[in-house]
C-alpha cells in the first residue's frame, strides 16, 4: 500500500557506483517500469570517479579504461534505457515492507518499492579500527580519501610517505604519489603475502622500486603536530610485533591500506542477514538477501578485486530484482546451503534454490599452488572441480555452476584440496 | 583587537572551568578575557574524559569535591537546557564482586548520604540486571543522578555563550610571564600580546602550577596522570542502559576501567591510569589497548577490534605524585599574597560535574574584591538546535529543510551531519577554523569511517564556500597542517 505524500516505484537500487549503474540498467531492461537509482554523491560512478588509472573493463568491454571512463559507460547507458537517478540524496532508513525514507535538498521523500537493490560500496578500515598505538597529529589518511584528494581535488597530502598494508588502493597511491613526487618510503603489510593483485605489486611497486615489507607493521605514531615518523617492527606468526625489530621510518604521511569492509549499517538496521566473514548479506542465487525484495550486489555485498565481476554481479541482481517487481513467481523449494571447507574463506552465494545456473565466488585462507577447488554434495562427490596454477586470497576466484548438477543435492561444500 | 588592553578580569585557561567561570562571570558588568595557549576551548582534559556527570559519592563529606560535585550535578539539567546541549541522568552502578567490594559499597552509600547524593539503592543481581542486563556482581550501587555528557560540546557551549554575552577570547596565545604592579595584574603572551587584568583567574588545569610560578607560587606541583580509552562503534549504543563501574579501589588514582555510554550513542572503554612526566603526552599504547579490549570483553562478549573506531587519551591533573597516588582535595582559593588571584589547581574528577558550582563559588570570590553589577540583557539561552539535525522530529526536519536546503544534504554519512550543520560549525562564533574544531562542533568525521568518507567533501565545501586554501587548513594544533599544497 503506498501512502499519501508517498511515491512508488518497481526497483529502488540503492548506490550509484558501478553495482547500482549496472543492477538499475538491468533492471530496466528486465522489464522494470519504473527503476529509481539513488546516490548520494552529487555525481554517479562513486569510487570509479577518482580512479583515475587505467585497468578497468578488460574483462567486460575488453580494453583497458579509466575508472571514470568505465563509469562514463554505465552512466550513459543508465540515461538511454531511462533510469530515474536522485543524486545529493541519502537513504536514511529502509524497512522491511519495502520503505525507503530519503533525505535530499527537495526534502525528505518516502520510498514505497517492489524490490530494492543494495549497492552501497564499502568503506576503508580505519587508525581505529586496527587500533595504531601513539600520537594524533596530521598527515595520516585512508589510501582512498587521499585518493580523492589528490585526483578529484589537486590537494597533495604529503611529501614523504608510508604505506600501511598492501591492499589495492595502498598499491595504487604508492605509485600514484612516487609519480607526483612524494617519496614513498615502503609499504609494510602485517600478512606474510601481499593483499594486493599480484598485478598491482608489479606495476605499481616493483616497477618504481618501492619496497614491500611482508610480515612487517606500523605499530606506533610520532609526532605531536604534523606526523614525523612511525616505529615499524616484524611480526611472528600470530600478526605480534617482535621485539628487537623495531625501527623508526621518518615520514609526514601514513596512508592506510588495510583493508575494506562492506558497508552494511541500512542493511543490519532493517533486519538484513549477515555474513560475519563476507561482511555482507546472505544471499541466494537470485542475490536475494534473508529479507524478501532486498537485494544485494557488489562490494556491499562482498569486497570485490575487480569492477568487471561487480557489473557482472550486479548485472544478474538487478534482473533478479526486476523479475520479482514484475511479478514473476519462482517456484518455492528448500535452498541447498553453501557452505565454506578446508582452506575456503568464504563463498557465495550462502544458498541456492537449484532453479537455475549460478556463479559460485569464493576467496582462500592463504595463497597456494597448484590445487583445486572442488564443490562436493552430501554424499561427498564431486560436482565441480578445478584446477589452479595460483590460489591467492586477494583474488577472487569465480565458478559458474550449472543447475542440472543440483538435481538430488542437499547441501554443497567448498573446499581446496590436492 | 582581542587581547590587548585592561580588562577587569583575565581568565588563563578556556578548559570546562575557565569556561564556566567565563559565563558565570558573563552575566555582570564586567569586562572579560580568556585566554587560551590552544586554537580552540576545552582541548586538554576537558574533551579527554569520560564526559560523566558524577553524583558525587566518591569524596570525603566536607571536601570541596563533595560539595561542588553535587551542587554542579544539580546545575547541570537547567544549564544544558539553556545551552542546547544533550544531557541525560542515566543512572551508575558500581559493582562489588566479594566482600571487601562490598564493604566499599556500603562505605560509599553512607558517604554519598552525608554528600546530600540522591536517590541512592543497594542491589541485589536481579535487580541490577534489570537495570543492566548481564552485569554479573554480588551486590551494586546504584546511583540515579549519574549523568552523561558531551564534554567538548559542553565546553564550547559555555564559551559560545560567555562570548555572545560579551567575553573576549584570545586563543592561540600562551601565557609566558605575569607581573604585578600598581594593582593590576600584567600578562603576556607568546606572541606578544600584553594584557592587564584588576583580577587574574587561574584555570590553567595541567598547566596550574607553571602559572603559579610565574608569580612566584611555587608550593603546587602537577603531576599529569594519562587515562586512555577506545570508542567503540555505535551498534554497541542500546546495550549500556546505565554506566557501569567496578567498586574502586584504595589508593588507585582513578575510578578504574569501565564502560561509558556518550550521548551520541557511542561506548567508551577506559580510562587506564599512568602517570607520565610531560602535561602533552597523549600517546596511546599497545599495551593498555590490549587491556581495554579484553576488559570491553567482558560486558560485550561480541566485541571484536574493528568495533573499536578511534583510541584516545586524557590527562588527569593530579597533585599527588605516584608514590602516593588517591586523590588530593581541590584547590580553589583568592590568595592572601595577591589578594586579586584566585587561583584553581588540580581540578580532576570530577571538574566536569563541578564546573557549574565552581563558577558561582569563583563569581563570589570575584565579587570580595570586584563590585559586581548585573548586566542587563544577559542571553541565558543560546540558539540553535538541541543536538542534530537527525535527532529531530520528522516534522521539523521537514520544516527546516523548506527553510534551508542545506540541511537536506548529508555530507557525513555515518553521523548523519548536513551541509547547513557543518556549515554553521564552521561560522563559529569563537571563529575557530581547526578541523577537530569543526569535529568537536558538528561531529563530522566522528563515525565509524573517521572521515574517510566526509574528509574529502568537507574540504572540497569549505574552499567552495569560504575559499578556504588547503594548505592553510590545520587538523589541531599549529604546525598540524593536513596538506602541503596542490598536486600540480
């Protein structure tokens, strides 16, 4: 029931980053009427906008592009198939029966949707969240707000810099500061391997001689004012500073690399289900959330390496999304739940109804070669498996599954093995 | 020009007490200046605590600690009405988990009665979990006037109001030398400003016994003594109901490490305590957030450390060295050698809670030797809004946005802060342009992404709309400049 002052629409796709541009297309072009993209930036391509190096698309449109290039598509094709877009406006509640409340500069507007789609990012892991010992002064960022400081924004953050973690973004702003003249100390990353691509090691380290200190932290600030060095010390096996290692690195910047988290407060406060180790939602194969008409897709749903598999993703929950708003009834079976083994961080989707192919996205504990991922049923064969040169946590690894492969299936394992 | 000049009263310090002084002293005819060493008011001890209003029943009846704590306690909810600032008596208690804790619980109910503390209960577990689910001791306290507190917001408001009612403040500017002639008191600063003053308050906190020596007071010594803490984020807000301590301990300096929740929905862990030599050390360390974690544990079995948001510290202004610990009374008294001094040292805990009280007893110290006339057209009430723009009524909101658009822009997401809030944060009256200014005042950058988000946009408003150059911009300190110019 729609009430007054109220609007309604089929699809409401929250985000306007590349998983919103690409679930509100196919959305639309599943045969929603009316698809409403909300953003709460005043521009839609969300963090595709201030990256500004080239990678993107070669899976998708297969040539490499900017971020904003990339976005540039989707935002075009957003426009000819007639998605309604609100930018500068917020989502400040969603409820179970399919309400949205928005806050923008016309006001405060009632949402009454079909389905929703969730594509609200994720964030960066903070100095707190890692708890870094020492003082507060200046010069320390998140890899991604410096990011958009110094691309979207010319303001440099530093002249002399150390990178925390070697996620993608640390790699990137390495290269991206060494190139702007701000000497790059050394990335320290805690873990034993990087976090980052192996792609991104190369080009963005390895090829400006930037040094990686694997199994090596930051574990103390200096300076009272502006930052004026970090204490950096190896760590043993269970991630704890050793002592006698300690050494100070003289820097006015730290950027933070460690690490993202889906960003899922609208999702837990409207009773969402969660994932404690995906940080996102439970899904089926449908994308469809423990909430009926809520949908979820890209790095709300599980922190991505790739933007081309978040299109893809969002791409299959916007249709999803669309064919429940239209009406289209799935016939009702048991799900057969999915469930993470041997060496297996997690997987997803969490659950499947068996109705249809899907693709199985799963990331490992630890890097390894030359092994397998298998899927098993309940019985313990084997319904899929594959062989692989190179396993490694910052890749995520993607198995299309076919639904005639499920037909007795109770339940499905996930496992790397010989 | 702010600074120079005579003034009938010269306050040095613009923490929770100097500003309270400030307002209380607002309200005469009376020609006031403040003067801070920091860019902004209430940046040492007074943004470093707990921001717990206490009921007062942890000091010896007759002490001014007792005295002041329950008469500010009893200020507090008029006073932060009329300064708009979010209050709320949630209620404490204080744990036993044996006999010799239960004895303290005892002793301090019948202390707390001899204080004048209201409403005062000892508990049973059932009825302490009711008021608290989980909380596991044999016995607790309960005291109801236990209240909590934005304690920066709480500072600013003071010194927002003392300064529309006609105080001057002089921040950035640290006192360096005082002399005395011809009655008046002659200060100057760092940057050399030269003031005089008929009557010199001293609410320097940790910084109160160097302003004695500068008058050749040299009897008090300082001894700063650190109290760390995590901020926890605010999906842990609905599970404290009321503010839970363990019963304390002899001769510790503090209360002991316990859970706070902020009237932003927040928990505090901490506060630990260790004495350090210098009155700026705000470090924080491996060693005691390992505590504090484990400690957070035990009440939020869930708690992992990326709950945690940000780690702090504050600096208890202790006059009692570590070898002897506890507490020392209050020092607040006009000099017989300088007759026109009134002078504050050690105002630890509970100074937040006394700040009220402690002004009207320094307004009428002032007035033994100042004529103090009423002002008419004192503002008793500030403008604005009772706390955020999204803690308002639907209907409101809805009206303010008609009114400005630009409360209908969220610019930080996890605190839900518009672009009119921060926009007005940054106008201050006080005219700070630091950004923990703007953090302390709005609360952008406070939330779980610590700005990871709002950083960015807040820069990008405040050049678009103050033509603010990045370069000049400061994080909190001087030299704690956030960028070092343009890319290229």
């Amino acid at each position: 029931m729609v009430s007054k002052g109220e609007i309604e629409r089929d699809v409401v796709v929250i985000g306007g980053g590349p998983a919103g541009l690409a679930a509100a297309i196919s959305a639309k072009e599943a045969g929603a009427k009316k698809v409403l993209l909300v953003e709460r930036d005043k521009r839609l391509g969300g963090i595709l906008n201030q990256c500004i190096h080239d990678g993107f698309g070669l899976h998708w449109f297969k040539e490499a592009l900017s971020g904003p290039e990339y976005a540039h598509r989707f935002i075009e094709k957003a426009d000819q198939v007639g998605v309604e877009v609100m930018l500068s406006s917020m989502v400040m509640a969603m409820e179970p029966d399919l309400r949205i409340q928005l806050s923008s500069k016309e006001g405060l507007l009632s949402v009454k949707a079909k389905a929703i789609v969730l594509a609200m990012g994720c964030r960066e892991r903070t100095q707190g969240a890692i708890m870094l010992p020492g003082t507060r002064p200046a010069g320390i960022y998140t890899a991604g707000a410096a990011q958009n400081l110094i691309n979207l924004q010319n303001i440099m953050v530093g002249k002399k810099a150390v990178i925390m973690g070697s996620g993608d973004i640390g790699l990137i702003m390495a290269r991206r500061l060494t190139l702007e003249g701000c000497e790059v100390v050394g990335v320290y990353e805690i873990l034993p391997y990087p976090s980052g691509l192996p792609r991104n090691i190369q080009q963005c380290l390895v090829d400006y001689a930037i040094p990686l200190h694997l199994s090596n932290t930051v574990i103390e600030l200096h300076g009272q004012n502006r930052l004026r060095g970090v204490t950096v010390a190896q760590v043993d096996e269970m991630r704890q500073p050793i002592k006698g290692t300690e050494r100070f690195v003289e820097c006015d910047t730290l950027l933070l690399s460690v690490g993202l988290i889906p960003e899922n407060e609208l999702s837990r406060s409207a009773g969402v289900v969660l994932d404690p180790v995906s940080g996102g939602p439970v899904v089926d194969d449908t994308y469809q959330t423990s909430m009926e008409g809520i949908f979820s897709c890209g790095n709300v749903l599980h922190v991505h390496d790739l933007v081309d598999h978040v299109s893809e993703e969002a791409e299959r929950a916007g249709r999803f999304a669309a064919r429940l708003a239209t009406g289209e009834q799935r016939p009702a079976r048991e799900f057969i739940p999915i469930r993470p083994a041997n060496g297996v961080r997690y997987c997803l989707p969490q659950r499947v109804s068996g109705g249809g192919d899907f693709i199985l996205s799963l990331r490992v504990i630890s890097p390894v070669r030359d092994k397998r991922i298998v899927v098993r049923d309940q019985t313990g064969k084997r319904l899929v498996s594959k062989t692989y040169f190179r396993l490694h946590p910052a890749v995520m690894i993607r198995i299309p599954v076919k639904a005639e492969k499920l037909a007795k299936v109770k339940v499905l394992e996930v496992e790397v093995t010989e | 020009m702010t600074g120079n000049g005579q003034y009938d009263v010269v306050i040095v310090g613009a923490g929770v007490v100097g500003c309270a002084i400030a307002r209380e002293l607002s309200k005469y005819q009376l020609r006031i200046l403040v003067v801070e060493k920091e860019l902004d008011v209430g940046m040492g001890t007074s943004s470093r605590n707990s921001g717990v209003i206490h009921s007062g029943i942890h000091y010896a009846p007759g002490s001014l600690r007792a005295r002041l704590n329950v008469q500010g306690n009893a200020m507090f909810e008029r006073l932060c009405r009329a300064l708009k600032v979010k209050m709320n008596y949630i209620g404490k208690l204080t744990v036993a988990q044996d006999d010799e804790e239960i004895e303290t619980l005892y002793r301090l109910k019948e202390q707390g009665e001899a204080n004048g503390v209201p409403g005062m209960e000892i508990l049973p577990p059932h009825k302490m979990q009711a008021i608290q689910p989980g909380v596991q001791g044999k016995l607790a306290l309960y005291t109801p006037s236990t209240g909590i507190v934005c304690p920066y917001t709480f500072t600013i408001r003071l010194a927002e109001s003392a300064h529309i009612n006609g105080v001057e403040f002089l921040l950035a500017a640290k006192v360096t030398g005082i002399t005395v002639n011809k009655g008046l008191f002659h200060i100057t600063t760092h940057k050399g400003h030269k003031i005089s003053g008929r009557v010199l308050i001293n609410s320097a906190g940790l910084y109160s016994d160097a302003i004695c020596r500068m008058l050749g007071i040299d009897e008090y010594k300082i001894y700063p003594c650190r109290g760390e803490y995590l901020i926890l984020d605010k999906r842990f807000g609905h599970y404290l109901n009321a503010l839970v301590y363990p019963a304390p301990h002899h001769g510790k300096a503090g209360l002991g490490i316990h859970l706070t929740k902020t009237v932003d929905e927040n928990i505090l862990i901490g506060p630990s305590n260790e004495y350090v030599e210098e009155a700026d050390d705000y470090r924080t360390t491996r060693e005691i957030m390992g505590l504090l974690i484990e400690e957070g544990r035990r009440l939020l079995p869930g708690l992992a450390t990326s709950d945690v948001i940000r780690s702090f510290s504050g600096l208890r202004a202790k006059q009692t060295p570590p070898q002897v610990g506890g507490f020392k009374d209050f020092v607040i008294e006009r000099r017989r050698d300088y007759p026109n001094f009134i002078n504050l040292v050690g105002i630890e805990s509970p100074g937040l809670t006394s700040s009220p009280a402690i002004a009207v007893m320094v307004r009428d110290l002032v007035a033994e030797v100042l004529f103090l006339n009423e002002k008419p057209g004192f503002k008793e009430e500030l403008p604005g809004l009772l706390g955020y723009f999204h803690e308002q009524p639907q209907e409101l909101k809805r009206e303010l946005i008609s009114q400005d658009k630009d409360y209908g822009e969220v610019i930080c997401r996890c605190e839900g802060i518009t672009k009119k809030e921060v926009m007005d944060a940054f106008q201050n009256p006080l005219g700070v342009r630091t950004l923990a200014g703007l953090k302390y005042r709005a609360r952008v950058m406070m939330g779980r992404c610590q700005g990871g988000f709002c950083l960015p946009r807040i820069v990008e408003l405040l050049r678009r709309e103050f033509g603010i150059k990045p370069q000049e911009l400061l994080l909190h300190s001087e030299g704690s400049y956030l960028f070092t110019g343009n890319v290229r």
